[in-house]
C-alpha cells in the first residue's frame, strides 16, 4: 500500500524558513520521481519542485527558483523541501505526490503559514 506523509509545516514570519518532509513506504521510493505542490483555497494545486532518481534531476517552478531546494534520501525513503527567504504569497498547503503506473499517489498535505 502506497503511503505518503509529509511533516515539518508550521507558521513562520516572512523571511524564514522551514524544511518539509515527505515519509515514503509502499513501493521502491528509489526507483521513482517525486514531486512537490502546493495549494491555497479555492485555487488548483500547483507544482512547486520536482526532482528525478537522485538530486542531479531537479526542477522548479519559477516564483521559487533559487528559495526552494527539493532533494532526497533514498536510504530512508524521504522525501524533502527545503524552503529559504519564505513569502506570505508561499502560504499554502504542501503535497508531496509520486506517479505509479497509471495512478498518482498524494500526501494528506501540511500547512505553511507565512505571516508576521
């Protein structure tokens, strides 16, 4: 059974940081992509980070680009988002997200909340 839980959300003042974690288990994590998204209420869920079997394969969506670092640990299955320089506009529920098959696999997801 394919699981994903993400931790490390929390509310943080503009210009902080956090590291979000994505806990793997039910299939070889090592063997699949991930990826990182985001959603505010109301709006569609949004890529912010994807990342290939190792750390060389990264990729980011623009408004992050130089803030955001995703990268992984495949000995213990985790996924991670490392995010720099928070903006309220980064306020969002994160989902981490793998593509099995034909099926995507998603998260419960964890708040981030970036105010003063």
């Amino acid at each position: 059974q394919v699981q994903l839980v993400e931790s490390g959300g929390g509310l943080v003042q503009p210009g902080g940081s956090l590291r979000l974690s994505c806990a793997a288990s039910g299939f070889t994590f090592s063997r699949y992509g991930m990826t990182w998204y985001r959603q505010t209420p109301g709006k569609e869920r949004d890529m912010v980070a994807s990342i290939g079997l190792d750390d060389s394969l990264a990729y980011y969506e623009d408004s992050v680009k130089g803030r955001f670092t995703i990268s992984r640990d495949n000995a213990k299955n985790t996924l991670y988002l490392r995010m720099d320089s928070l903006a309220p506009e980064d306020t969002a529920v994160y989902y981490c997200m793998t593509h099995l098959g034909e099926a995507n696999y998603w998260g419960q997801g964890t708040q981030v909340t970036v105010s003063s």
